[in-house]
C-alpha cells in the first residue's frame, strides 16, 4: 500500500489525503518524526512512499494521488485541467509563504518579527481581496464542482481561518469565507480535517525578548609590577577623563534646565493616548481592528498627521542601503517616542526606489525632537487633511502596508515602524 510519511494534523499533508477520499485511493499514513524524515529525498516532510519510489513535497504528492482512482479532480478539459494547476501554484506562492510567516509564530515554529508578521498580514489581506472578487459568481474555484483547486487553496487557508482570522478580519471577505466553509465540510474534507471552528479572537505571537550575550570567562592574567611613573601617568590621565565627562554632564543638565518643560506637555490635556494606540496597533489587526478605533479615539485638535518625501530618492539604488538610511532616521528621532508614531516605507524595486513617511504626532505642527534631527530636513513634508477621505484612506494605507497609496506607481517594498 501506498504511504504517506507525515506529522499530525498538518494541513499540507490534507491537501493528498482529502484528494485520496474523493479518488477512493488507499493511503497509509505514517507518523513522521525527525528519523523518519531522513528517508525522504530532501530530508521533510511529508513525502509519499511509493511501488515506484519516493514523491516528497506537499502539493506533488497531491497531485499523484489526485491523478489515480475513480474521480476527476482536475476538471473536465485541458483549460480547465490549467486552471487546476494555476490555483495550486498560487497556494503555494501567494499564501503559504506569508501565511507561515504570521502563524508559525504562533505556533512557536520560528520567532517573532513584528515587521514581517505586519508585511505578511497586508500579503494575505491582497490574497483575500483577489479571492473574494474571483468568487462573487462562483461556488467553486475552477468548474462547477469541487477540484484539487479548491482542496489545496482551503488547507493552505486552514491555519489562517484557524489562528488569526477572526470576524473583523474575514468581514470584508464574505464570499472567501462562504466558499472555505463549503470545502472544509465537504464530508471527504471533514474526514480528514474534522471540524473547523472559525478564529473568534486573532491570536498574537509572544514578543520575544532579546537575551544578553553571554560574556566569555577570562581566564586570570599573570600581574606584572608595573613602574611607578607609568601607572602614576594612567591614573591621572583616568581622573581626567571622568571629570571631563562629569562637566560634559553638567553642562546637559544646565542645557536641559534651561529649556524648561517640553512645550508638548503644556498643551491641554488630549483624550487620545499614544500609549494605548501603539498597544491597540501592536496586539489586533490593523485593517479591522486598530485603525477604525484610531479614528474613533483621534483628538484632531491635540494630535496631527504628516507625510514626507525623500528629496534624493534618484540616490537610492540598493535595498540594503536604503533600509539603513530609514534605521538611522528612527534611531535618531528617538526623542520623539513619547509624542509621536510613524511609519517609514520603501517603494519600488531595485534600482529605482523611493521613500515615503507617515508621523502621527502631539500638536498641530512638526515637533522640535524632528526638526532637531539631521534627517528631517531630507523630507518635503505637508500635513494630512484629515477631513478628506482620500487622505485618510492614505494614512490606512502607510500605517497597514497595503493598499494602492494613493495611486502610486511604485509598488511597496519593505517598511519600518517607529512606535
């Protein structure tokens, strides 16, 4: 009999096992672990034992095992068969990449990137919107019945539905949900899946903490006297170091004294708390949950929105580089922490970038801790009226990572944000 080496309840392995079910093909399954894996050809699972030889990766052993037995799972001509495999194709190009990155996690496969998990959530926000629209009049993704399409898209999904998208995040997307639940209840795919219950709550990833590097033991160095002279010398060139950095301090603080308490704290009390918006962006989905509750909690009066250009995006050619130049910015206008929220963006494609800005900050014109740092002066700035939709579907765009930004050419690359 045919076998198939896999962990539990893994959804790559479904896609085979639920083709197995609608083609009447017998499969072993075989609980995989570490050794086990070993004997397939590129060392993963799953992989399919077979009279012939080994078939390892997810969607080929779907494949075969699709393409043996009684029932036609890969539509009823050629185009049709295409269609078939172009939906595959994109489960795996278009929605396990980003869709492992968001969960896994999670699940404590991999650790925790912030900026990755925001990028991959604004992936699979795209891969839904372009479902929903290819579903409006249709019940199935190819045809007029169930195929390997459908098996493969909804396991690729399953973990998603599962995990993190709960009903602020699916609410856009009706007609994806609708079409998920047709296949996952499908008796062949309940068979192998059970039953799916729909997040309720979108879980969150635990932030991971950097551990400190762990210092070598030095081993005791044999102390020779040293001459008088010499260490009378370091001495007092030591004493002299630290009442130079004594004074340099002093100097700070008569600096600070004199500048009296930051203007930003002498403006009337704001309902808005930066605080709690970092927490609401940090810990929900943007789209669904943290940017309805921004405009709701926005005090317009106490707080302003600004976009930024780069002045020299014709220098930019390398990812890297510009990615630094965006790490020394936030790292520079650190000062600003207390007042501010920004998100900075890279668009385009190498060698031709660009980079855009977006600050939320406390009062109605560009803080002191921006105008004193270098950087700033790169950027044409202009304040967001908040007043026109188009603007404010702007801000959504730069603080979610998707979007059309405002009809821009340049497609978004890779961003930081500065919470």
């Amino acid at each position: 009999m045919t076998k198939l080496h896999t962990n539990s309840n893994n959804p790559a392995s479904w896609k085979a096992l639920v083709a197995a079910k609608y083609t009447g093909v017998q499969l072993e399954v075989v609980n995989a672990n570490e050794q086990t894996a070993k004997n397939s050809p590129y060392g993963k699972i799953p992989y399919l034992e077979t009279n012939e030889g080994i078939i390892f990766e997810a969607n080929a052993i779907a494949r075969y095992v699709a393409r043996q037995g009684k029932n036609n799972l890969f539509g009823h001509n050629s185009f049709e068969a295409a269609q078939v495999e172009q939906w595959i194709d994109f489960s795996s190009s278009e929605i396990d990449l980003p869709g492992s990155v968001w969960v896994f996690p999670i699940l404590g496969y991999i650790p925790n990137n912030s900026q990755a998990t925001q990028k991959a959530k604004g992936d699979i926000r795209k891969v839904l919107e372009f479902l929903n629209k290819h579903l409006v009049t249709r019940t199935f993704l190819v045809g007029q019945r169930i195929s390997l399409a459908d098996i493969a898209v909804a396991a690729s999904l399953y973990r998603l539905y599962q995990r993190v998208l709960d009903s602020g995040f699916r609410k856009p997307f009706g007609n994806v949900s609708r079409w998920f639940l047709t296949v996952v209840n499908q008796p062949e795919f309940k068979g192998v899946s059970g039953e799916t219950k729909l997040c309720e709550k979108m879980e969150v990833a635990p932030e991971v903490e950097e551990q400190p590097k762990e210092t070598k033991k030095e081993q005791p160095k044999e102390v020779k006297p040293k001459e008088p002279k010499k260490e009378a010398k370091k001495e007092q060139k030591k004493k002299d170091e630290e009442d130079e950095e004594e004074d340099y301090e002093k100097a700070e603080r008569e600096k600070e004294a004199k500048k009296g308490p930051n203007p930003l704290d002498l403006l009337p009390p704001s309902t808005f708390i930066m605080d709690e918006w970092k927490r609401m962006y940090s810990n929900n989905d943007t789209r669904s949950v943290a940017l309805p509750w921004l405009w709701e909690k926005l005090d317009r009066q106490g707080y302003s929105i600004w976009f930024g250009d780069y002045k020299y995006n014709n220098e930019l050619s390398k990812v890297f580089m510009t990615s630094n130049l965006l790490g020394g910015y936030v790292q520079r206008v650190e000062k600003l922490r207390k007042y501010g929220f920004g998100s900075l963006i890279i668009f385009g494609e190498e060698p031709s970038l660009e980079i855009s800005v977006c600050f939320l900050v406390r009062g109605q014109e560009l803080p002191a801790e921006m105008l004193e740092t270098d950087d700033t002066e790169h950027y044409n700035w202009r304040k967001a009226n908040l007043d026109d939709p188009a603007t404010r579907e702007l801000v959504n765009d730069f603080f979610a990572w998707d979007g059309s930004f405002g009809g821009r050419s340049k497609k978004f690359n890779q961003g930081k944000i500065f919470k």
